[in-house]
C-alpha cells in the first residue's frame, strides 16, 4: 500500500453505522462486556478526537478518544483501535494513533490512557502505570493498563479510579 491510498480523516456522525459495523466484525459481542466499553457507554466518544482510515472509500480503521476522569483529573480514554484484519502489520492502526493523540495535545489534553499490549503501544509513547496508582472500575489486567503523558508531567500526582467524564472536554 502506498502511503498516498491511505486518508486519516476526523469521524463524522456518518460513519456511525461503518464503524460500529467494523467493531462487531473485529471485537466480536463480547466487547459489550469489557470495562473500558462500559466507561465509554457512560459518557461516548469526541468526534472531533476520533478519526477513521480510509483506502479510497473503504474504511478500515477507527480510533476513538473518550473524556474520563481518573479522580479529580480530566484525561481521555484510547480505544477501542481496530484495523480490518487485511489491512494490519500496514502501519494504520499506528497512524490512527498519531493522529489522535496529536489532535489532543494541540487541544490541551494532557493525559491519555488505555489498555492493551505495552509491546504493540510503546511506539506511540505509552507505558505501564507505575505502582497501580489508577484502575478501572472492573476487571483489568494491571499490566495491560497503559498511559501516554501529552504534556510533560501529565501523570504527576494522578491517582484514583477511571470513571467517564460527563462534562465533555
């Protein structure tokens, strides 16, 4: 794939339906079920921090961004990222990720947090919680609890629970 085919463009309420089409197909009904998904039910995803990978019309990546708070600190929540299984190991799901996090920096975001593999998410500047100083409000692996500071001391006294932000940043 040549790097001119691929578009990063900001999701639209019309992708809705694609993109809920493109979880169902990768993540399969019991995503419903993970803790991070019943935070982003509580408060839903930035559209304008949410982006989508195209090959001309085709999508077949989206990334989301959702406001939370972690105690008294405001932060977004990364994921859920998927690329169409054709379309991985092409470098999507990393450029998803860029895009995003640089739109929430240029923003003012500070701090952003996910879970998933710190071997696949350290390239885009994500590390492991150190000294479970956060959690989530349900089952989740402590080692797959990801941050990515935005702003130099992002994480610097942030402790508590994650739970959604209602007041949409």
């Amino acid at each position: 794939m040549n790097d001119l085919s691929l578009t990063i463009l900001s999701e639209t309420a019309d992708d809705a339906v694609a993109v809920e089409r493109l979880h169902e197909r990768t993540f399969g009904p019991g995503r419903m079920a993970k803790t991070a998904y019943r935070i982003r039910e509580g408060t839903g995803h930035l559209r304008d921090l949410s982006f989508t990978a195209r090959i001309g019309t085709l999508l077949v990546g989206s990334v989301w961004l959702t406001p939370i708070r972690i105690g008294e600190t405001k932060a977004l929540l990364l994921g859920p990222l998927t690329v169409e299984p054709p379309f991985r190991s092409r470098g999507i799901g990393k450029r998803l990720i860029d895009r995003a996090l640089a739109n929430a920096r240029a923003k003012g975001h500070r701090l952003v947090v996910l879970v998933g593999d710190e071997s696949y998410y350290a390239r885009c500047g994500f590390r492991r919680v150190p000294g479970r100083k956060i959690e989530m409000p349900g089952p989740v692996d402590p080692a797959r609890l990801l941050i990515c500071e935005l702003a130099e001391g992002g994480f610097e006294g942030v402790s508590g629970l994650i739970l959604p932000d209602d007041e949409i940043a």
